[in-house]
C-alpha cells in the first residue's frame, strides 16, 4: 500500500498535525472501501455510509490535514525563526533569507553562527 502524505519543512508539530489528518482520512478511506463490498451481504444501507466516509475522508485530508496543517505551520514557524538557530540556520542556508536579517531577529542564532570569508554560514568558535 501507497500512502502520501504532508509534510511542512520548518513545522515538525504541524507535520506530525498533518500525517495524523491524512492517517485517519486513510483508514476512513479504507472503511469506504470496505462499505461498498459490504453492500452484498448487508444490503443498499451500506452505500450512503460508503458516501459519507468518503466525504469525511476528503474532508480530513484537504481541509484538516492541508489548509488546517499550513495555518499551523505558519504560527509555529513564526514562533521558531525568533527563538530556534536550528531553524533559522536551515532557513538562512536554504537560501530563503539573508543572514543579517535573521541575526537581527534571532539573537541566539546571531550568537551561535556567522558568515565566515567564503560567505558560507559556519559556527562561531568560542
């Protein structure tokens, strides 16, 4: 079995938000599946339940898990590029942002990392 789901670059906590979204929308998936063929022995009730766990699926995936997960994303991501070097040196060297724009945000990232003469960001020696 295939399973896709979303990932946020710079949000571990909307990450793990978004594969729990696209997780349950693919078991609800699954339980559509299971509906239909289910339709057999227990009668033509079985299709609208297949109907709805399919739109809940789609629900849990494009609006939980996608536009739910990129809000959260968002808000984290603001919270971590002030206070995380971790973050803001992977930002800074995916070449997102400039170092100086970053240091002037990120005290402890301008206090752990610096641009040495080969313009590359390397950690300070203390």
């Amino acid at each position: 079995m295939i399973f896709i789901y979303t990932s946020f670059e710079y949000s571990n906590k909307a990450t793990f938000f978004a594969i729990l979204m696209d997780l349950i929308a693919y078991v609800l998936g699954l339980g559509a599946i299971v509906c239909f063929f289910l339709t057999v022995k227990f009668g033509i009730l079985m299709v609208p339940l297949g109907f709805l766990l399919i739109a809940l699926s789609i629900f849990f995936y494009f609006f939980l898990g996608k536009k739910i997960g990129a809000s959260i994303a968002k808000k984290d991501f603001e919270k971590q590029i002030h206070t995380n070097p971790i973050v803001a040196y992977n930002y800074v060297n995916n070449g997102r942002a400039s170092y100086e724009e970053i240091a002037a945000i990120n005290p402890a990232f301008a206090a752990k990392y610096e641009i040495n003469q080969f313009g590359k960001l390397t950690r300070r020696k203390n």
